[in-house]
C-alpha cells in the first residue's frame, strides 16, 4: 500500500493551512522565504514536495519564477487546478530523492516543506538534502521543514489519550523518542537529529533555525476563535519568540534555513 498517496487523497491539507492555526506557520514560511529572497522577484525557486500548491502558487504570482514538484498525483492534480494561466510555474510529478531532472545550481531558493515528514531512514534524508544542496547555487537557500517530536507526545499521546497505548505498541523509546515506520505517516525528529544531518555536508551553514508554529498546534480551538485583531497580537506574538532555541524543540513544526557556502 501506498500510504503517502492513501492519507492525502483522503486529507484536506488545503483547508488546514487556510485555518487560522494553519496560517502561523504559512505566514511565517512566507516571512522568511521573502527574507532568504530579500523580495527580489528574479530569483529562482524550486519546491519539493510542493503538495496542493500553497506556497508555489503563490510565490509565482507574486512574480517568481517556480518549479514545484510533488509526489502525490493528488496533490499535483490541485495544485495544476490552480495555476490557471500562470507563465512562472512549472509543475512536476517526483520524488525529493531524485532530482536529476534539474541541474546543479540550478535555483537561489530550494524549498524541502514537506519531504523530511515522511523519509524514515538517515540515508534517505541524507539523500534529499544532498540533493536539495547540489541543485541549489552557492550563496542561496535551502529551507527544511521538519515534524517534532515532544509536540506530537504531548498531543498525540499523552493529551489525546493514547499513550498507555502507544507503550503497549512500542512505539516510542524509554526516552520518548516517536518510533516512526510509514504506515504511521509522519516521521518525528528531536533537534539534535537535525544537527547530525546537517553535519554529513560541509556545503551548507545554518542561518537560524525557526519554531514554524510554535505554541499555535497547543491551542488550536483558542486560535480559531479569536478575532482578526487579536490574531494580528497573536502573530506578533510568535514572530518575537519564533527565532528562540529554548523553543524549537516544543514547536510541530520546524523550519530549518540553510545557507549553501560552497
């Protein structure tokens, strides 16, 4: 079974980024994608793992010039719904671990948003990142996003109830680490697995490392209901404490920005 193309032809990903807890980590991609970019609509950019086209789409309509592959014929054929008429988008049915499609240092932005949730080998992370670096010119920008794993035991297990369950299962370590396979869809990482990534390649330094969402996931039926001008505090919010480290860890999702230096 294809478990990946199972979840979303069967998940409405587009109506959770559109939620007010979606739009956290939507808008504060968006933040820094225009910093990496510095606005400069010329520059180049590819996205793998593109999904139902929230960022790609957009991205070309503000001007740049996009390449968005994903894997999931799903996903693609919304995305392809969406484009109607767009000149600076290009859509491509693929998989993070092989880009060979495109050349090395081919774009100035390389966006990897979705692949690393549902890559559940080191060598296969190993794989998407080298070649999200090789495509990606020096001087320019890879952003990793990543699924955390405190937030999803908090959630998930204890908050939801399922953790005496999930011990009987053995799905998470004495420590309480996420044992991920992938029927179980999502792979969780604690930050010191990103940094062992991250050392396997001397081509890239980390910028910053940012909390996507940060406590948003915690209090999603709080979040919902406030008004737009509470929200706008809200944003606020989390744009000052989203950089911190002492919080990345608790965060659902991380955005991990990497600089490729040679």
């Amino acid at each position: 079974m294809n478990y990946i193309e199972n979840y979303y032809a069967n998940y409405d990903e587009e109506g959770r980024l559109l939620k007010k807890y979606g739009q956290v980590e939507y808008l504060t991609t968006m933040k820094y994608i225009h910093e990496c970019s510095g606005g400069d609509v010329t520059k180049r950019i590819l996205e793998v793992g593109a999904g139902t086209g929230r960022y790609s789409v957009a991205l070309a309509k503000e001007g740049y010039e996009v390449d968005a592959l994903e894997y999931t014929q799903h996903n693609l054929e919304i995305m392809n719904s969406k484009i109607d008429g767009l000149t600076t988008i290009r859509t491509h049915h693929g998989t993070a671990l092989d880009l060979s499609r495109f050349a090395d240092e081919s774009f100035d932005l390389t966006l990897v948003l979705g692949p690393m949730y549902h890559l559940y080998t080191k060598e296969d992370k190993e794989k998407a990142l080298q070649e999200a670096i090789r495509v990606t010119k020096k001087g320019g920008y890879i952003l990793v996003a990543y699924c955390m794993n405190e937030a999803c035991v908090i959630q998930y297990t204890f908050k939801a109830g399922n953790i005496l369950e999930c011990l009987k299962k053995n799905m998470l370590t004495e420590d309480f680490r996420c044992i991920s396979e992938e029927k179980d869809l999502f792979e969780l990482v604690r930050l010191e697995e990103i940094d062992e990534l991250n050392a396997s390649f001397e081509e890239i330094e980390r910028v910053k490392i940012v909390a996507a969402d940060g406590a948003t996931n915690y209090m999603r039926e709080c979040i919902e209901e406030m008004d737009e001008e509470t929200f706008e505090v809200w944003m606020k919010y989390h744009f000052a404490t989203c950089e911190r480290m002492d919080l990345i860890g608790a965060t659902n999702h991380s955005l991990d920005i990497l600089k490729r230096v040679c």
